[in-house]
C-alpha cells in the first residue's frame, strides 16, 4: 500500500483474521462471533452457513462444547482494497490435532475474510469462508500446501 493510513487498514484486518484463529484456537465463541459484524456470515468447512452474530456464537458454542478441536495454522496469501471500507483477506490453513505435531493434510484450507469498516465499531467481518483444499485430480497441490502449512508450523506454531 503506498501511504501509512492504508498500511495502518492493512494491519488490522491481518489483526481480525490472526483473531478469528486464535480464538478458534482458545476454543472462544463469544469473541471470536464478536469479531463478526451484526449481520456477518459464516460459512463452515462442510458448507454449513451461519448468519448474524448471534446465530454463529450459538454454531461455536455447540462446536467447543462437543468436539476436541484441532489448532489452526495459517498463511495470508493477499489482501486487497475493493474500497476504503472494504478488504479481501485470502489465506490458506491447515489444522493440528492438540495431541500431535504434523498438519492433518484432508483439512486444509482456502480461507476468505471479507472485513467491512463501520464507523463506531471498527474493522469487522463481513463474510468469512473456510473451503476444503481437496484439488481434486492433483495430488501435488495438496502436497505442496500441507508442506508449506508444515514450514509454518516449526517455525510459528499454531495461531494466537
């Protein structure tokens, strides 16, 4: 970005995707639906769509009350400006199973954030998808992003 305002936008939403992980990470649904706007989307790793605020902190809730989730690690791969109020994060993640060390490489992911400025409250998400990296037909993509996921890992661990 070329000037400081732009750079400053940038850093935070990297800080609400980097959020959205770790308090997936901590097992946290109240924050992690509070960084939704009112009528944000979610929408899961098995296509399942939640909508507004409310209605994905109950799906997080259900999810860390009922399942030992794995821990994400993830890679930004770009942000863009469809607006001063509008940015497209998109990234790509992978999952680690709290008692292990390596990438389950059949969750890896494409991730989206969409993130919108509001006045009073800030930078929140608009949309946010999780789609399987299955590429199908082409086991070398797969390979090459769960090794890339495994750089990340020794080197940062998982999100927080």
């Amino acid at each position: 970005m070329e000037n400081n305002i732009e750079s400053n936008e940038e850093s935070k939403i990297f800080t609400l995707y980097k959020d959205i992980l770790r308090y997936w990470n901590e097992r946290n649904s109240v924050e992690m639906a509070n960084l939704f706007a009112d009528n944000g989307d979610l929408i899961g790793f098995d296509g399942s769509q939640f909508n507004g605020k409310g209605e994905i902190e109950k799906h997080l809730s259900y999810i860390f009350a009922n399942y030992q989730t794995p821990k994400y690690v993830a890679k930004i791969r770009s942000l863009r400006f469809l607006s001063p109020e509008i940015g497209i994060l998109q990234a790509v993640g992978g999952l680690v199973q709290p008692d292990k060390s390596d990438i389950l490489k059949e969750l890896n992911a494409v991730q989206t954030l969409v993130a919108s400025k509001y006045n009073n409250n800030g930078w929140k998400i608009a949309l946010y998808q999780n789609t399987p990296a299955a590429f199908h037909n082409r086991p070398e993509l797969g390979e090459r992003l769960t090794d890339e996921l495994r750089q990340v890992l020794q080197q940062h661990g998982p999100a927080r």
